[in-house]
C-alpha cells in the first residue's frame, strides 16, 4: 500500500471528513465506554474501554482499509485472515523441544510514541497522518484492548523489530519462529539460544519479556516427553493439534454443571457449551461427539 501522505487523503479513503476525524480524536475519551467482564479462568472481573458506535466505526474502516493492506510474514497468526491458533500451532507439530514467552503486559505496555514512529518511519505516513490514526488507535497512551484496531497496530509494531529478524534467524538455525499477537512460539531441537534473540528484538520497541516465574510461567520450555501446548492446543503428535485432556474436562464438568444452573440463565449457559463443544469437534471430534450426546441427555431429561 502506498503511504498516506494528507489527511485529506486519510478521510477519503475512511469515508469521513477531516473535520469529524479531527473532532473525534480532539475529545476521544468520550467516544469510550467502560465495559467489565469476569474473567472465569483468572478469576478477577477485567475492564475494557470499548469505543462507542462511531468511533468504532471508523477503527473497523482503518484496521479493514489500511492497516490489513500491510503485508506481514507468514509467521504471523493472529489477527490476521487464515491465522487460527490451528494454523499457528501446526508448524510446531512434533518438535524435540517447545518453547513459550509472550511480552509483559504486551497491551499496556504499547505506548503511543511508539505507534506514532511506526506510522511514520516504517510505513512513511505524512506526520499529520500519522499524529491523527494514533489518536484515534489510542487511549490514554496505551492500546485499548476493546479497540478493533488494536490487534492490528500491535502486529505491524512487531514486524520489523521481531518477526523479521526472528524468521531469518530461527531458519539459519533450522528451528521453527510463530507469532499470535504477543504470544511467540519457538521450536525445534534446541531452540533455547533464541530466547535472548527474542529479547533483544522486543527491546527494540522497549517491550520486555515476560521472565518472571509463576505458577503458570509464561516463559516456559517444555521437551517431546511432555504435554506441548501451542495457543491452548497440545502439539506432541505429528497428526495435527489437539485440544488438551484438561479443556476437555473441564467442558464436561460445564455440562453436568448445567443442572445448578437457574432457568435466567440457562439458555445461555447452553449455548456457551455448545460453542465449547464446536470448538473441541475441530480437533477431537470422536470426544466431541460424546460431549455432545452427553449435553443433548442432561436436556432430554431437565425437560
């Protein structure tokens, strides 16, 4: 895509005038509104600043009409069309050796002047161009995680520093590099090295590395003779990925919870399992099916 040199060229192509997008971004923290959800698997509520209808509007038109035009390497996953946690955790299918990291609160950690210069010395966007989409992809100075943009921004932020590099090296070395958004996957039979080579790519866009040893680590590095896990799927066979024995526990105990569940809610808590369900069936659809028929008699019988 061609660099977008005036704002006028900028309001063109994202259907507006350049006065609205200008007002927008002048006063963009009332075109947010906070929205909390409870994080089941953290357990702690999570709040995210969620544009309003037009402000949303006019990211969808940004993310679809110009930053998904941008090429990214084959190495990225997430947030990009064909990119799937399958398609992410296939290239990592049956290696000696599997390593995990991801950035720090990669989100937060994403500050504006960092998107500004990407705008303008990677992509080569007129500095009021850039000065305007970094107001308008930006919250506080941070990337907004309700934003449609933000996943967007945060790929093109890697690219350069990281993706490239990593893909070039990772080949030299005969192991395997891939991205979904902030978490990065290595593999191969002794990727080990590449961890620093990560680091020092990140530092690059000051972002650091999550080290920090906890009960689930984020930094982990997991041989053949364990369970491997690429983006929630187990990648120990070379067949293809897996759902984990685990998830698919825990969504037959979301089944037989189903008969605690009171009627206001229930029509809900349904489908949410049948959507686990549907999931599960791209992988493990023998396990699925039993899932499913196990489902359909707790609803044959509460009826």
């Amino acid at each position: 895509m061609k660099p977008i040199l005036s704002v006028r060229d900028l309001a063109s192509r994202l259907g507006t005038s350049v006065t609205r997008l200008r007002e927008i971004a002048g006063d963009i923290d009332s075109h947010y509104s906070l929205w909390t959800r409870w994080d089941e698997k953290k357990q702690k509520v999570r709040h995210f600043r969620v544009p309003k209808p037009e402000l949303m509007e006019i990211q969808r038109r940004i993310k679809n009409k110009i930053l998904s035009s941008i090429p990214l390497s084959d190495g990225v996953h997430g947030g990009v069309r064909g990119g799937s946690p399958r398609s992410n955790a296939s290239p990592h299918l049956g290696q000696p050796c599997v390593i995990n990291l991801d950035v720090r609160d990669f989100f937060g950690k994403v500050r504006h002047y960092m998107v500004h210069r990407m705008f303008v010395g990677e992509l080569r966007f007129g500095r009021d161009v850039a000065r305007l989409l970094t107001r308008l992809t930006t919250l506080n100075g941070e990337l907004p995680q309700g934003a449609p943009t933000s996943t967007a921004v945060a790929n093109l932020l890697l690219a350069v520093p990281v993706d490239g590099p990593m893909l070039v090296e990772a080949e030299r070395l005969g192991h395997r590099y891939s991205r979904f958004v902030d978490d990065i996957t290595l593999s191969g039979d002794n990727p080990r090295p590449l961890i620093n080579t990560v680091a020092r790519a990140l530092s690059r866009r000051r972002l650091p590395m999550y080290r920090k040893k906890a009960k689930k680590p984020k930094l982990k590095i997991t041989p053949i003779s364990r369970r491997q896990e690429v983006t929630g799927l187990t990648v120990n066979s070379t067949k293809g990925p897996s759902v984990p024995r685990r998830t698919r526990g825990n969504i037959r105990a979301a089944i037989f919870r189903l008969h605690a569940v009171p009627e206001n809610a229930f029509r809900t808590a349904v489908s949410s399992v049948r959507g686990r369900i549907a999931y599960a069936r791209q992988f493990n659809p023998g396990s699925a099916e039993r899932m499913r028929r196990t489902l359909e008699s707790l609803l044959a019988s509460r009826s």
